[in-house]
C-alpha cells in the first residue's frame, strides 16, 4: 500500500469546504423551512410549495410524493411519477450544489495523494459522475483509474455512456450491492491506493455497509447527512417510508474508527453556520 499522508488529504479538503461555506447564503443558511414543510406533510395541513423558496420546493415536492406513494401501494423507483420528482430533486440547485462541492473534493483529494483508482459507489443514474468525468480531465487525471458501481444492473449502460462521451477517461463498472464484501470482479479493477466515495446511498445500506466499502479504502469520502444528537426530524421520518436508514454520526464513526486510523468532519463550519443537526461530509483514512 503506498504511503498516504492523512494531514495532506485533510488540509486540501479546507478549501472545497471553505466554498461550500461561502455558498451557505441566502434561502441556504437557513434549512429549518424545510422541517417545517416536513411537520406539515406529516400533518396532512395543506399548503402551497410557493410559499418556500424556489430552491426548498423540488424537496418539498418528493416528501409530498413519498407520503402519497407509500400510503397507496408503495415506493417504487421505477414509477415515471417518482422518477420525474427524483429528477427535479437531482438537477435541483441544492443537489448540484451538494455534487459540486463533492466533485471539488475529490479533485482537491487526488492532488493530496498518490490515488490510482477512484471508486464512485451508489453512482445510480450518474448525477455525479457527469460532473467527475470533466473535472477530472480538466484537472490532469485522466490515468486515475474511475469505476463506478450501484446495486443496480443499470450501472453498466450508464459506464458504457459515459466512455463514449469520455474516451479520455479509464472507466469501469461493477453492479455491487454494498450489504455484502466487494466482488471479486471489483476487486480486479483496483490499483491501489484507492479512494472510495459515495453521495446518498449508505442511508439505503446502513451503517453496517461501513466496513464493506472500507474492505477496498485507503481513503473514504461519505456524502450522508449524519444525524449529529440521534433525534429524527421530521423528514427522517418521512424519507424513512422508503427504507432509508436514519445514520447517526457517533455510530458511523465507531464503524469507521474499526477500519480507518483517521476520521474526520469536513464540514463543521457549515455545521456551525447553519445550526444544522446534521453533518454531511466525512472524511476516514487508512
Ligand atoms: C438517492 S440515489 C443516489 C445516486 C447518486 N449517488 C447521486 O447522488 O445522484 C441512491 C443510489 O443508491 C443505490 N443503492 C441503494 N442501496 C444500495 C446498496 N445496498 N448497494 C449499492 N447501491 C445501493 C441505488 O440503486 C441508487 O442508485
């Protein structure tokens, strides 16, 4: 394994962090709206998304959707309704925001230390690999190794699209469901050291996933909103009706302290900022 110098990777993650800081303004430095659009929903009070800011109502609007589907019949992500809400949701200024930021994370990470392989797990539909694949040219690291991987047999026409509009790139993939040990297959395509991230697909695995991902990791990135007291919100409650797990930091952290020597919030500012409950960027290191 080569030598990852863990203080290296933490500094360059300060400045991505430090812009994502400067874009928590406006309708952003204050996401209590959206708790309350959740109480409301849970409540069954009517109201208008138009009365929440423009970039709230996407969000809003799949709570909305979550509540309705899973009182009549169930949650099904292939339904062209929940497809349409998840679409609005993932093209919506806050997740563009949220795989920005992650994008220059992993771009600031690759200059910090020697990665061969760049593993995107949970890719799904490829938000954030449309967004990886030019940063990662345009950064010089087209010999860096990119293989993304989802559950879902789907992950293999999404790779062969993104090859054909990168041929610059080396891009893999690999259908593996994070519940179990990584497949042999997968583990083919590595050349070590390798950086594992993943946005929004361990709430659907569990905590338990951890070791998992960390059975191929010198350096892991979660992008998961990790609940900083253990009290649900109300949208836990409502993304809860579609088997997302409500994560909670400190056990999070005791899985990562079993597998990496170094864990480390990469977001308490915004934390701090935005009085948020939760932190969303954590960093773990071999
Ligand atoms: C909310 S989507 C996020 C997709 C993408 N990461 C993004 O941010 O746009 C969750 C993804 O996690 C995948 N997923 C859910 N459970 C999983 C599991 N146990 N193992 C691997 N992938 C899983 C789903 O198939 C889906 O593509």
């Amino acid at each position: 394994m080569s030598y990852i110098d863990s203080e290296k990777i933490i500094a360059a993650t300060e400045r991505p962090m430090a812009r994502y800081l400067e874009s928590m303004k406006g309708d952003l430095e204050d996401w209590m709206p959206l708790e309350h659009a959740a109480q409301m929903l849970l409540a069954g009070t009517a109201f208008n998304e138009t009365d929440f800011a423009a970039d709230f109502r996407p969000i809003i609007a799949m709570m909305r959707l979550i509540l309705e589907k899973s009182a009549s019949g169930g949650w099904n992500w292939a339904d062209p309704d929940v497809q349409k809400v998840f679409c609005d949701v993932a093209s919506g200024a806050v997740y563009m925001m949220y795989a920005d930021v992650l994008v220059d994370m992993v771009i600031e990470i690759l200059k910090a230390a020697p990665i061969r392989t760049v593993v995107e797990v949970g890719a799904g539909s490829g938000f954030v690999t449309g967004r990886l694949c030019p940063a990662l040219l345009a950064a010089g690291f087209g010999d860096v190794r990119l293989v993304i991987t989802d559950m879902l047999e789907s992950i293999h026409p999404v790779a062969d699209s993104f090859r054909s509009r990168f041929p610059g790139l080396s891009i893999d993939a690999c259908r593996w469901n994070i519940q179990t040990g990584p497949p042999q297959e997968l583990q083919a395509m590595l050349a070590a050291p390798v950086f594992v991230f993943e946005r929004f697909c361990l709430p659907y695995a569990g905590c338990g996933a951890i070791g998992n991902l960390a059975a191929i990791s010198d350096v892991l990135l979660l992008v998961d909103d990790l609940s900083l007291s253990g009290r649900k919100a109300s949208f836990d409650h409502i993304y809860g009706r579609i088997g997302t797990q409500f994560l909670v930091l400190e056990e999070a952290f005791r899985h990562l302290a079993a597998c990496f020597s170094r864990t480390h919030t990469c977001d308490s500012a915004v934390i701090e900022k935005i009085h948020s409950p939760v932190s969303t960027f954590t960093l773990a290191i071999k």
